[in-house]
C-alpha cells in the first residue's frame, strides 16, 4: 500500500491516540500530581490546545486521503468518514476559541467546563468513528489491502 493511502490511517489513529493519552492519562494525572490544582490545570489547557492544532492538522491529512476508487473527492469516501472528520475538527475549534477562553477567564466555570468536556468527547468519538471506518474500507484491510490473502 502506497504512502498515500496510508495517511489518512496514520493521521486518524494519531488523532484518536492523542485525545484517548491526553484526556484519559496524561491530564488526569497532571491534577494527581501536580502542585497544586491551579497549576495542574494552566498545564491541562496548554496541552488540549496543542491537542486542538494536533486534532486540526490530523484532520486534514484524513481529508486529503478523501477520495472514491476513481481518485476523485467524494463526501461518501470510507462510508462518510468525511462528516465525522468535519465534526471532530469543529469540536475542537469551538473547544480552542468558544470554551476555552471562558474557562480560563473563569466565567461560569462549571458550566463551560462541562461544555469542553463535550465537546472533548465529541471530538474523540468522531476520531474513533474516523479510524474504524478509513482501517474497514477496501484498500485498508487487516492483510495490507491484499485481496489474495486470507484475512
């Protein structure tokens, strides 16, 4: 399989293996161990917004892999993984500019909170539909995408 196919692959298991480490690991250990909560939490929006640009640029690499057997730009391409990517990549734009800005000026803090994480599980459930429909499309199957194999 050519490099090509394999982006948008690699780019969706890097989207939703960035978002599973970050919001299931790497954060809930930051308010275990850190300092103290305020400290924890500076560190926690610094890495959700590098997961966002992570998230944005993951999603492009799975657009430009958008395309029918003929080559050509279909929204249909990997049984609609195309609106998945779409929703996951305006999750995490209006988590970055819409949420984000409200929890650190600290404006209704429960409730804004609780909207990122929303849209945080948006994002990783559209990155997982994402990654199982681009790896069971023909071309992305568990022998490489040869037909001869068994599987």
């Amino acid at each position: 399989m050519a490099w090509k196919a394999r982006l948008p692959v690699l780019a969706a298991a890097l989207w939703w293996g960035s978002l599973s480490a970050i919001g299931f690991l790497v954060v809930p250990l930051l308010f275990q161990n850190a300092a103290t909560p305020a400290m924890a939490g500076k560190l926690a929006a610094k890495l959700f917004s590098a997961q966002c640009w992570l998230g944005l640029a993951c999603g492009l690499f799975v657009l430009m892999g958008a395309r029918d057997e003929e080559g050509t730009p279909s929204l249909g391409w990997a049984g609609g993984a195309v609106a998945y990517v779409l929703l996951g990549m305006l999750s995490a734009l209006l988590q970055e500019f819409v949420v984000a800005p409200r929890i650190v000026a600290r404006e209704n803090l429960a409730a804004w909170h609780s909207a990122g994480t929303a849209l945080y599980a948006l994002q990783w459930l559209c990155a997982l539909v994402v990654l199982v429909k681009v790896t069971s499309t023909p071309g992305h199957s568990r022998d490489g995408g040869n037909p001869e194999l068994p599987p």
